[in-house]
C-alpha cells in the first residue's frame, strides 16, 4: 500500500510548493529533506556547504532520507535536487514498496528563470552570475542527473502548468 509520496527534481522545479499542497489535500505530515537536515545539523544548507563541505552534506542527506523511508506513517515528502543521484539513494527509494515517487520535470529556460533570482541560498548555482551561464551549467547538470530522476515512478510535464494542476496530476497518479 502507498503511504508516501517523494518528490523528485532539479532545483526549482516545485518540488517544496507541490509537496506542501499534496501534504494540506491529503492531510498527512509533509517533509522538505533540506528543512530536515537543517534542522537536525543545526545549520543552513549553504552553511554545511560552506563550512563542512558538499561530501559531508551528501552523507548526511544519505542518512537521513533512511530516517524517512524507515518512518512508518503517510508522509509527502521532497527531496533535494541532488538526493537521488548520490550513492545507492534513488534505489532505496524505489525499493521500499510503500513510496511512490514522481519526478517533476521541468525545461532547462524554465528552470534557469526560476532559479536566477532564488540562486543565492543554493551553493552550486550561487557563483553563476548570468542566466546563459546559468543555463549552460543546468544543461550539463541535468544530463547527468536525468537518468537517476527517469526512474521514478511517475514523470510529470510541469512547464505551464500552475501547482494546482500539478497537484491534480499527481493525485490521479496515485489512485
Ligand atoms: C542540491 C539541491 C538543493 C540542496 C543542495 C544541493 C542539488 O535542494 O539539497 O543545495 O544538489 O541539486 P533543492 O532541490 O530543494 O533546491
């Protein structure tokens, strides 16, 4: 049986705004995995970065996306943009029979607009300082995230669409 949904995508691509949705319509807990490791390091995501370095954060976001899927209760959850691309991550997601994940897909120029004027909380974007750099670097980073996104469950469209759209199809996707 279905108890959670996991977001899954690139940076800016509504994962935080859908799930929060998701999370009031269905009426269950609903967790950002960033907000959650801040929030048990004690520490901002572009200060881990900074201070302890991208290595130490992909262990910890490893460590406690096991702490999600081994809770046993309905939770809508989104991940980070890189979090199923580290270690065997994406594999535990889907391997664990209760959680269904959707990747929410959006184009490059969409992506690039969004994450141009919310790019300084986000240290692997923070430095590109034109929206052509800004796309050429999701370019490439998207050509190597794609496949581990690609294999979730459920793809959805959302260039156009607003959040209630989007929550709708992610709705029907879960009957
Ligand atoms: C990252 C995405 C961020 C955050 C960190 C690294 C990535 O999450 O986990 O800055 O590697 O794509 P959002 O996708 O919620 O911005």
């Amino acid at each position: 049986m279905i108890k959670k949904i996991f977001l899954i995508g690139y940076m800016g691509s509504g994962k935080t705004s859908i799930g929060a949705k998701l999370a009031e319509i269905l009426n269950c807990k609903f967790l950002d995995l960033d907000a959650f490791i801040e929030e048990r390091e004690e520490m901002s995501v572009k200060m881990l970065f900074k201070l302890k370095g991208e290595i130490y954060f992909r262990k910890a976001e490893t460590k406690y996306l096991q702490e999600i899927i081994d809770q046993n209760e309905p939770i809508i959850v989104s991940l980070g943009g890189g979090t199923p691309c580290y270690g065997n991550n994406m594999e535990r997601v889907l391997s664990a029979t209760d959680i269904k994940s959707v990747y929410l897909k959006a184009t490059i120029p969409t992506l690039a607009e969004r994450l141009f004027t919310e790019k300084e909380q986000r240290p692997l974007i923070a430095h590109l300082n034109s929206k052509e750099l800004l796309i050429e670097f999701i370019g490439k980073h998207l050509f190597e995230r794609s496949p581990f996104y690609s294999q979730s469950e459920v793809t959805i469209l959302t260039d156009g669409k607003s959040i209630d759209e989007i929550v709708e199809e992610v709705l029907k996707a879960e009957d």
